[in-house]
C-alpha cells in the first residue's frame, strides 16, 4: 500500500478484533500464541516506532490467566523487541518484569529483565526508577550486601542527581545498614 503505518495501524486493529468477531469470541487463552507473536512482530516490522504492539502484548496478551506458558511467552517476545530499541521500549519491559515478580513469581526472570533495563535502556529519557528495578529485584532476593554496594555506588558516583531521589536511595541504605546492625548479635 506504500503506508507502513497505516498498515500497521490496520494489522493491530484486526490482530485486536480477532478473538470477537460476529457470532463468536475466542477467549485469549486459546489463540495460537505463535501465529500472536508473528502478527505483532509484523506491526512492529512496519512501524519500528511504534508502542502499540508491545502494549498489546505486555499488557492484554501478557495478562492471559491462568495460563504461565502464554504469559512468558509475551514477556519474552517483550525482551526480544526491547533489545531492538531499548531507549524507546524500556517502559514495557518494564511492565514484563513487574508481570514475573508478582504474577509469574520468577524473580530471577524479573532480575534478568530489570538488569536488561540497566544495561540497555541508557538515554536521558529513561526514568532513574526503571535503570534501578533491578536493585529493588536482588533486595527482594535477599541480596543484601549486593544491594548496599550497588545503592552506595549510585550515590557516591552522582549519576543521580534528583535530590528527591537521592534521598530516598540515602534512606533506602541507612535502613538497609539499620537492619544489619540490628540483626546482627551484640559481642560482650
């Protein structure tokens, strides 16, 4: 049609109309998840830019309950198409790692996720809060002295320079030392 947006806006309103159409509608667990990623790979084939796709996967395609396999499938398909573009897709691979700590309870997804995110997705425009998941990720993994050295790096190499979040990384370290000293048996 020489209008790859256009056509791709056409494939993701027909992709998002598939499971009702006249007379019957097709409940999400049972499409063909393949046949699913292809189509969306295509939209974003014909439209790089575009969010809509990884929206649709990470967040309608991606909620599929209660079956896991679908749900991962869709978090990968996430990460995949995040590599390709990570300053502009950050935000659903974002969304893909909250979906594996606390619907697929997968921290070590969640962490290969979020560590993508910290690795990847390095322009200015990336919110601090999503280059950090994976800190948040390892405390919740019981990575305590990982979480420390990574929480002082962040605040002794001025990388972040919001002073709200300066602070809260500054409290979020003395809390996690308080909790040590506490913890930790007194010597008489």
């Amino acid at each position: 049609m020489g209008e790859p947006i256009a056509a791709a806006n056409l494939l993701s309103l027909y992709l998002q109309a598939f499971d009702t159409q006249p007379g019957i509608s097709i409940p999400f667990k049972d499409l063909d998840y393949v046949k699913v990623e292809s189509w969306l790979t295509s939209i974003l084939e014909l439209d790089p830019p575009g969010q809509y796709p990884l929206m649709m996967a990470s967040q309608v395609y991606g909620q599929v309950l209660p079956d896991l396999k679908k749900q991962r499938q869709m978090g990968e398909f996430v990460y995949r198409q995040f590599l390709i573009d990570p300053n502009r897709r950050w935000r659903w691979l974002a969304h893909a790692a909250i979906m594996a700590k606390h619907r697929l309870n997968d921290p070590a997804l969640a962490l290969r996720y979020t560590r993508a995110l910290s690795e990847h997705a390095t322009a200015s425009s990336v919110p601090d809060w999503a280059k950090q998941m994976h800190i948040f990720v390892l405390e919740d993994m019981g990575e305590i002295e990982t979480v420390k050295i990574l929480l002082g790096g962040l605040l002794v190499s001025g990388t972040v320079t919001d002073t709200h979040e300066v602070h809260f990384l500054t409290e979020r370290l003395k809390a996690l030392q308080s909790a040590e000293k506490s913890s930790t048996p007194s010597k008489r």
